[in-house]
C-alpha cells in the first residue's frame, strides 16, 4: 500500500533498512457510538494510519414493498445527507447535500466505472439498457425482452402516470431496494468509501496512532417522501396510488484499513520517526467545500427567462472550482408523499431550461468569461474541466438541444430526436432527458494539490454567481440551486493537536 512520501519514513533516505520497513495492513470494523434513522456517529481507533480504501458500510431494509428502488444515477447514496469529520472536536471537513454532489462527481466516473463498480458498490443503475426485441412491437411477449438494468415492461403502467403499455419503465428486480416479492429482504451490503464522503481528504493518509480522537458523523436524508431514500415503481400517480412507507438504514459500520509498520529490532520505529515529525509541526494541504443552497422562483409565464444572481460569500478563500446543480423543486404538498421531481431518479439529478441556458461567475469585480456561456457545448466544455478525467454524459441527458423545438421548447417527434430508438424508446427518453445538466467552473491553476492552486476571492468583493434558464411555453419550473465551492484548506498538526485554516 503506497502511503505520501510526507508520511513514507521508512525509505532508506529517512534512516530505514536497505529495503525499507514492511508494511501490514489490519481490517478493523468499527460499530457505531451512537446510531438513530437521522444520523450515524463513529469513534476511529488510536491506531496505525488510516488508508484511503476505508469505507462506511450499511443496509437498507425497506417497508413491506418489493417494487421500491433506489434513484438510479445516485443509487443508495440517495440515503445520505451529509457527513463531518472531526480530529479533537475540531471540525476538519464537511461534505453537505452529499447525495446531489455524488451524483454531480459520477459522472466524472467512466461508463464503465459507474455501470460495473457503483452499481456494486452503491446500487447506481442509470447505465443504458438494450432492446432485446426482435422488431415484432405489436407482441407484448417481445415488448418485455428488455434487458438491462432498468427498462420496458409492459405490466407496469403506472410509473409513467399514463397508460400507454409500451412506454412504461420498470427497474430490474435484481437491482431494486427489496429481493423478494413481499418486500421483507434488506439490501445487499453498500459500501461508500471515505473518499466519497470526504472528497477533499482523499489527498492523505492519517495517522490515527498519533491525533486525537477522530470522529466521523453522517446524516441521513429524511424519508418522508418518496423520491429522497427510495422510489416507487407501481401504484404511482399522485394521489392514486399506495402511501410510500419508505426504509429504514440498518447495521451502519465502518471498515478501516489500518497501515502498521513492522520495524526491525533495535531500529528507531517509523511511528515514532513520524511522532517526532508531528511533535515538531506538519502541514498538509487538502480542500474542502463551502455550500450554498439557493432556489429560483416558478414562472407560468411562456418562454419566460428566469434569472438567479447568488451571492456566495467567499472572501478570502482559495477557490479551485465549483460544482454547480439546478434540480427541479419536488412537490411537498403531495398529499401520498409521492410528490418526487423524477420517476427514475427521485430527486437527483439537474435539469437546464428547455430553450435556454446562461451562465457567468464574477470574482474580485471582474467576470471569468468574457460573455456567459451560454450553450450546451460552451457549458459542458466548462463543467468537464473540473477534474483531469473529463465528465461523461450523454448529449440527450445534458441538454435539451435536439428533443425540444429551439422556438417553442416543445417536443419534437420521436423520428427527429437524437436518441437512437433501438436504444431507448420514447417515454424512456422523455423521462431522462435533459436530467444531468450539472454546471461547473474551473478556477485551477494546476490539477496537482499544492498550495496556492486556485483562484483567491480578495476581502470585501462578493463572488456573484449568475444562471439565467428560458423555459417553455408552459414557463418554467421553481428550482433549487446547489453550489459546492472547493475551496484550499491547510492542516496544521503539532503534537496530536490539529488546527484547520481556510474555513
């Protein structure tokens, strides 16, 4: 396991033996301290250093319903609202609306990483599905030939809220949140991984043996509607169908991969080469996020242009981008709890305006683009440059360019769409079109995690974030507006005492 050379003292440059100290690697389950169906808190042992392939682990045992399942692009992460980490009671790092951020940093994840590995890890499901029929549509027999892990079947109407049979939508019973038909089994085991709770702290290893107590606590997403936790596949339409009931998180528990060093005798110890080090004072550079949650009014007004202008409050922070969601408002008055934004993806997801989108950033009196962005392609550009691994998303779950009419904002006819109907059918785009139009700023100087890599807000100057979304002739929908800043952070730690600047 290879550990930052910061913390690597037991190469022969540091005084080690001619090959270096072994290293060994203890799996260390840790249960909870204190675990109720809102939060989740974890004590991490005084031992060793904390590998980054460390990973929160539970299940979700779901409420006398098999056709629950969990949003498809966020999978069970859907479950979790947050996440802090402490080191003697001072906070290091807080990751807030983790689900949406999951889902934003996904997409980041190859297609294959995010078909084969989160689906595993996390029960994500949005990979496309493939039409197995042989072009005989009008057998019903042939209609449910859909493989994949969501898809076509004809005895589910209700998803859609309509009841034309071959355009309903149904998730794989394999990859729903309930096994079995009566919906009493629990979920497979998931399995998130530091690095998704705290993004910013994937850059190091802690040494445990050596800090204070090292608290982690997350908080779970209320489940007092459908479309947060779990969604809902059948008896569907608002105020028709069954009462969601929800599920409920069992068995939370941490797995920690421990490094220890196997010294030889009569040899000065690395932990105790590493104490020395810390007594004396280290530095370590990471990021962390400042979050901002605003909304945009609903307007019935056609073709109307709806524009938000957020303050951020930034001042004096090191920037190195943001990440940026727009997800449709859920209806909270639904009087069947099942008042979700999106069949397939519960509350996850970004949805863009259907016939246009703006979007400019002001830092220290001065814009960063020298005219908003203000295309598809302009804006995907952009949100792609967050990380060295450009972003992923089909063209159609982007933007609406080429599945609305550029005049009206309507739809277009199937024949016309960019979507390849052997691939998906028309209700099934309609449902996931345009539902990833995640925005983003890069404001790096370089990739690398050294100090100094973003862009600094002096004091005194707002940052002033500004999106504009043209809606339809049926106006446009009220809207959340999610910011994660990442933002530089400096860990200074002397004598198992840590202190966080930046935040």
């Amino acid at each position: 396991m290879s550990l930052p050379r910061a913390l690597a003292l037991n190469l022969p440059e540091d005084g080690g033996t001619a090959g270096g100290t072994s290293q060994f690697v203890e799996t260390h389950e840790v249960l909870p301290a204190t675990f109720d169906q809102r939060q989740v808190r974890f004590l991490f042992p005084r031992a060793g250093i904390l590998a980054a392939d460390s990973f929160f682990q539970f299940q979700v045992q779901a409420k006398n319903n098999a056709n629950y399942f969990f949003p498809i692009s966020v999978g069970a992460m859907g479950c979790l609202e947050s996440a802090t980490m402490t080191i003697g009671g001072v906070q290091v790092a807080q990751t807030r609306s983790l689900n949406h951020r999951y889902g934003v940093t996904n997409t980041f994840r190859s297609q294959r990483e995010r078909s084969l590995q989160q689906s595993i890890r996390v029960g994500v499901t949005d990979s496309f599905a493939v039409d197995a029929r042989n072009n005989d549509e009008t057998d019903p027999a042939q209609m449910q030939r859909f493989t994949g892990r969501y898809g076509v079947d004809v005895n589910l109407p209700f998803i859609e809220g309509n009841a034309t049979n071959n355009s309903d939508l149904a998730v794989q019973l394999h990859y729903r949140a309930c096994q079995n038909a009566t919906g009493t089994d629990p979920t497979p085991e998931w399995r998130v991984y530091l690095a998704d709770l705290f993004p910013g702290m994937s850059y190091f290893h802690l040494p445990l043996q050596l800090l204070d107590q090292v608290a982690i606590t997350i908080n779970f997403t209320d489940d007092d509607r459908i479309g947060r936790r779990l969604c809902m596949d059948t008896n569907y339409p608002p105020g028709v169908g069954a009462v969601y009931e929800g599920g409920e998180i069992i068995l939370p528990k941490m797995h920690l991969s421990l490094v220890h060093y196997d010294d030889p005798v009569g040899v000065e110890s690395t932990m105790d080469k590493m104490k020395r080090m810390f007594d004396e004072g280290l530095t370590l550079v990471f990021t962390d996020d400042q979050f901002v949650r605003s909304f945009s009014a609903e307007s019935a007004v056609a073709n109307t242009t709806v524009q938000s202008n957020l303050q951020l409050g930034l001042d004096g922070q090191n920037v190195r981008s943001m990440l940026i969601a727009t997800p449709k408002q859920p209806n909270y008055a639904s009087a069947t709890l099942t008042g979700t934004t999106n069949n397939l993806m519960g509350d996850y997801g970004s949805e863009p305006g259907r016939l246009k989108n703006d979007l400019q950033l002001n830092i220290n009196a001065a814009n960063v683009f020298p005219k908003p962005l203000e295309n598809a392609s302009q804006l995907y550009g952009e949100f792609s440059q967050i990380y060295p691994m450009p972003a992923t998303i089909p063209s159609f779950q982007y933007s609406f360019v080429g599945q609305v009419n550029e005049t009206t904002g309507q739809d277009i006819p199937l024949e016309q769409k960019l979507t390849d109907r052997n691939l998906m059918t028309h209700k099934q785009n309609e449902v996931i079109t345009a539902n990833k139009g995640y925005l983003g700023v890069n404001l790096r100087s370089t990739y690398e995690n050294v100090l100094g890599a973003g862009t600094v807000i002096n004091q005194g100057n707002p940052v002033v974030l500004t999106i504009s979304q043209q809606g339809d002739t049926g106006g446009i929908a009220a809207k959340d507006i999610l910011v994660w800043a990442i933002c530089e952070r400096q860990m200074a730690i002397k004598g198992g005492k840590v202190a966080v600047s930046g935040s």
